[in-house]
C-alpha cells in the first residue's frame, strides 16, 4: 500500500517528480537535432555543478563505470600510480588499476579516518623522477561517510605533474568540489546521488592536461574510450546509444539544482549532516566519524552493542518504511548508514529520527522517545532563523 | 505542438505509455528486497524472450557494452576469433577485439548481403588445431537491414569447439533466434530495440561452454567482467548500481511482450517488413537488401539517383513529423532506413508511407500518389483474413 518509503540511501536518491516526468517523454533519435539541443542544454549545467570548464563526457554505466573510464584512458599500462583510499571505493579503483596493468600503490588510511595531504606530500616529493602519473582518490567516501579535504590534497600535489583524478561520485553538489579552482583534472560524479536522478549515467570532466596525457595511451576499453567521447560531443552525440531518458531527467535535474543554486544545496547537505548527527547522538548512538571529516551526504552510525545493524535497517523498513544502508564488508552489521543527500526534505529527517527512536526501542535498546526529533528540531529551527 | 512523432528508427524506438508508468515507479534500494523481487521476475522472461536457460548478465550500458563484455570475458589475449561481418557493427566487433588483444580475423562479407555458411565451414574445416576459439557474428545487421541466418551458421560450426557469439541486439524478439535449440553461446541484447525501452541496459546470456572458457581468461576489465554479475545474480544483485528506472521499464516490457507472445511478435514484425518493402517497390524505389535476407526489424531504400537520403530523412521529419534513419559510414546519404521493431502499430507504417510518397514528390521524384499506401493496406489486409 505504501508505495513510497522516506527513502535515505546514499544513493540511489528520491527522483523529484519534476524529473521523472520529463523521463516519460517520448524517445528522440540519438542521431538527430533533438538530443544535439538536449545534450547542448545539459554539458553547460553540468559544467556549473562541476565548477568547471573542462570537457564533460557522459557515460551510460553507473559511477563505477566513469572510474574505469578515468584510469582507462589516463593512466597507462606499466605506469604508476598512487591510489588514496579510505574505504571500499578507493579499494574499488585499486582493482580497476590492476585490471589495467597500472602498478597502483594503494595509500590505505583506516576506515572512518581521512586521506591525511601531508603523507600525501611526502610520498610525492619522494618521488624524485616523477614517476608517478596519477593520484587517485574519493572526494565523498560513501562506505564510511567520510568526507576528503580535496582541495588539502591538491596543495600537498603542489607542482607534482601528477594527474589528480577524484571520484566525486557521491560528494559533487553535495559538498564543495571546485574542479578547476583546485586544479583538478578528471572529476567523476554519478547521476543517482546529489544529480537525484535514477542510475544509469556516469559525468566525467578532463582538463586539458588530462587529455593531452591520454593522447599517448591507447585506451584497452573501446566503450569506455573517452576520446570518442570528445569527438562525438562536437556534434552533440555520443558514441554509443546514450540513455535517452536518464539525459531528459538530467536535463531538468540540472533546472532544480540550477534554480536552488549550488550554495544553498550544499547548505541544505550540511543542515541535514548536523540534524542527523547531532539527533543521532542524543539517543546515546555512536557516530562512526569525527565531527571534522564527517560527509554532508551520508552518516554512519555505529549499532549498539549487541545488535545487528542488519537489524535496525530491517525493521526501520518493515515496521516504519524507513530504507536505510547497511554497512559493507568488514563493517556488515557494525554501522548503518543514513543518507542525505539530493532530493530529501528536513522533515523526512525528522520522521527517520522519530522511526529511529522506535525502532531503537524495539530492540531493547533504552532511549528517551522524543530525544533526537527534538535536537534536530533544533537545528533546524536555528539555521532557518 | 506536435511531441511524439511516428518515429521509426531501428532502436531507440518508440516506449509504450505502460512501460513509461512502469518507470515513474519511486527508487529502490538496489541492494534490499524490492530490487531482488524485481531482479528475479526479469530473469525468467529474459530467459524466455532469449529462448534459453542459459544465465542473464543485465548490464547498464548501451549494446556496445555487451559486446565489449563477450569479448572481455570470453576470448583471451592472442587467442584467435573469426568476425563474420556484413556491416558497421561487424566491425564494432573487430574494434573491440583488437582492442583486447584478441587476433580476429574479418570475414568481411559485402554490406547488403548476409553471411555465407559454407565460407564459414569451410573456414573452420581449414582450422584443423582448434585454434579458433570463438565465432562473432551480428543475428540482425541495423546498418544493412540484413537478417543473418544464424541456425545455419550454428550447423556451419558443426562440432568445431569454437563458442558461437551472436550479437541480437537489434534481431532478438523481431526475428526468431533459439539460443539454445541452436548451441549459442552467447547472446547479446539491447534494451532499445525490441524490447521497447528506453536505451540503458544490455543483456547477455551465457552457456556453461562460455562460462568454462570464462574460467580460464581473466577479464580486463572491470565493469565488464561478467563472473561478478554471475555471482550478484545469485542473490539479486548487480555489481554495481544498475539503471533500476530501466530494469522497472523491463519487467512491464517483458510482461507485454509475454501477452503477446512470441510467435506473434515474429508474425507482426515480418507483417511490416512486408507492408514496408511492397509499398516502397510500389513507389519505383528500389530495396537495399534481397527479399530473402531482409530484415523484420528494419528496411534499407535506396534513395533515387540525384536525391541524397538526408533530405528525404529532413523532409520526413520537418514536414510530417516522421522519423527515419539515415545510412552508416560509406552508405550515408546512399540509403535510408525504416525502423519497424518494438512498439509499432500497422497504421503507423502506413502514415509513414503517405508521408513518403509527399516527401519524393516534393524532392521532384515522380510518385503515384497513394501506390505505397494501396499495396501496404492490401498487405495488412491479407494477412488479418
């Protein structure tokens, strides 16, 4: 009967039904005016959420597909790089990096810590010969709900001719991420997070530096070779059939978060971190990052001891239609995670807190009923104020 | 004024109002319940739409993508493969190959004739030591408006172990393709085509023989690598995020295809195929393709001496808000073409015709008006008595 949960995962997102209508109109052909003027409508928006004037090429393939495209195409087979993780995501570039034959050195940081710039910068000036080509890293690291200091990181790469490509796949237009500013040179971001779009499209952006790199790598993939991305861009194409209808959503995706403008939504994503937060602590939960490195599009919250995060996720869905995340791998059942990011209203947070404290309760575990809805209200009574 | 054209295109084609409801349905958490439950009512109507119980790998990409995953997955580097080709997507096939390192040999057959069997046997009778590993062939050319005959080339092959690839994107469901009375390995299909949605998934199923040969060849590459989709599928999943607004478009698609059935499916598409080719001979045109090999999906016209395609193609369009394909490569211009798959009703391709016959006479091109129309009907007619 309830067809629509409050739906908080760090992507896929709720898709404003603005967005979904225009993904029912009907089909233009990938080859004629219609998608030229559509795809000419959409490169400049998405420029402005990148903060960029870099090239944009549009993938159909989810987030995941875009980091493959980045390491296809810019870094070459033998060639090495450095691979900055702090959770499952930069692991997940370290594997597309072997699959490449790129001789990746992963920088591995604990889970729910930060990339830290200064070790990052002792590494680079090590490296004497500029041997490494690329530095890989998350700007939203969505398996902890860590946020990365990117533009840290881009100072401790100083002159380093190292190519900086982050995946921004979960953090672009949730928190700040200033492509060109920072001297960034492939930015990937997903349509299913701050985009609020359904998956099925991967935005990547190249720098001049980035291409003039790729001019001497033959990239392995032919789908995911982005310098026919580029050719085919002049002519207002795509190589391969786009998903017409995801770029239609894009288009009035982009009309929102244009009308909304990039500073209040990444004030909105800092509101609902702190309504989260600090709603979450009042019941005596533990987060699972500190306050300074903590992510604007997701929060990870520790299980109380003796129960499963498996647990609370299930019956905020079944007893209260609250879909939640769960944790991955290693912390399975240890954190659950609550997503904020893209198209959520303050008061579906609230209702989550409020289910939260249900469900909490359900499980045995002793809360004051009313605690977090009332900090949160808080919160957000204070920022509107 | 006037949105939805009668568009005719051999993929994107037109999407069913209940498919495009289907799609509005609000997000689910791909890796939760619902997603699983959707999952699990696909596969089974896939398997029946493919004629097979081979496994499904449902990839969010474009047709391009399952290609680049046959070969990805299931030829190694240096190993030897034969591409059939009767067109631009028989050397999408090369192109991928040879960037996989794979040492295709092009069996390049003249565009606008199909794939000779005895060359193929011949062919692979020659190839005493088995080092051929695999045969890649398209079911339906879209640039030519060729049906292969892939029964004949399955007995072609015979007892030689080579695994057969059959790229059915644009032929599967338009035309009859038994995966696996006929011994194929490996069948790929676009979401676009037949199955009448918007373009964003392939689907590739996959015999025990190919996954055996999987075993031995590590996939370079990642979003690609198909032994992971095998091994999400067992509990509902993706690897990674999948297009899900599409996957809720395909259920709907599968369940009105499964209504119709597909004997009628074929039975409809051969119906306008028929409709088409008449009414265009009726016109003094002339038909790219014999009558033996033509496509049910889509027919190629000769545009008449003197009149490039693209302004029979613009004039359709701007005119009579009717949308035709133009040809491929060295055939742009030489041809155009009729899309007549998926979501197609009889009196569509009617309309079509009459626009025709008005667009060759505005081009000067002396038509009897209503010719194309007269024996298009009397083809409908007969077939309905």
């Amino acid at each position: 009967m309830w067809e629509n949960p409050i739906f908080l995962l760090p992507g896929p997102t709720q898709v404003p039904p603005r967005v979904l209508r225009a993904m029912s109109a009907p089909m233009v052909n990938h080859r004629g005016p219609k998608f030229k003027e559509l795809l000419d409508e959409c490169i400049p928006g998405i420029q402005k959420i990148f903060q960029t004037k870099n090239d944009i090429c549009l993938l159909t393939s989810s987030g995941t597909g875009g980091m493959e495209a980045a390491v296809a195409n810019f870094i070459g087979r033998g060639e090495k790089a450095i691979v900055v993780s702090v959770g499952s995501f930069g692991y997940r570039f370290k594997a597309i990096c072997d699959k490449y034959g790129v001789e990746a050195e992963l920088m591995d940081f604990t889970w729910g810590t930060a990339a830290d710039p200064q070790k990052v910068k002792e590494r680079l000036q090590q490296d004497k010969n500029h041997e490494i080509k690329a530095i890989l890293i998350q700007h939203n690291e969505t398996s902890t709900a860590v946020l990365n200091d990117i533009e840290a990181i881009s100072k401790a790469k100083g002159n380093h001719p190292a190519l900086l490509i982050v995946d921004a796949i979960s953090g672009l237009a949730a928190a700040d991420l200033q492509t060109d500013n920072w001297g960034i040179d492939v930015v990937i971001a997903g349509a299913q997070k701050a985009f609020m779009i359904p998956p099925g499209l991967a935005m990547v952006s190249v720098s001049d530096r980035a291409w003039e790199a790729a001019e001497k790598i033959n990239s392995q993939s032919l789908y995911f070779d982005l310098k026919a991305y580029k050719e085919f861009l002049q002519k207002g194409q795509t190589p391969y059939t786009p998903a017409i209808s995801l770029v239609f959503g894009l288009k009035e995706a982009l009309n929102i978060m244009l009308e909304e403008g990039l500073e209040n939504i990444f004030k909105r994503h800092i509101l609902y971190r702190d309504m989260v937060r600090q709603g979450v602590k009042a019941l005596g939960l533990d987060l699972f990052v500190a306050d300074d490195i903590a992510s604007p599009a997701v929060t990870a919250v520790k299980a109380p001891e003796g129960i499963p995060a498996g647990e609370i996720t299930r019956i905020m869905r079944e007893d209260y239609n609250v879909v939640l995340a769960g944790g991955q791998q290693h912390l399975k059942d240890k954190i659950f995670r609550i997503g904020h990011l893209g198209y959520v209203q303050p008061m579906e947070i609230i209702a989550a807190l409020a289910a939260l404290e249900l469900t909490l309760e359900k499980l045995g575990f002793k809360v004051t009923r009313g605690a977090a809805v009332t900090v949160a209200e808080k919160v957000l009574k204070e920022r509107r104020d």
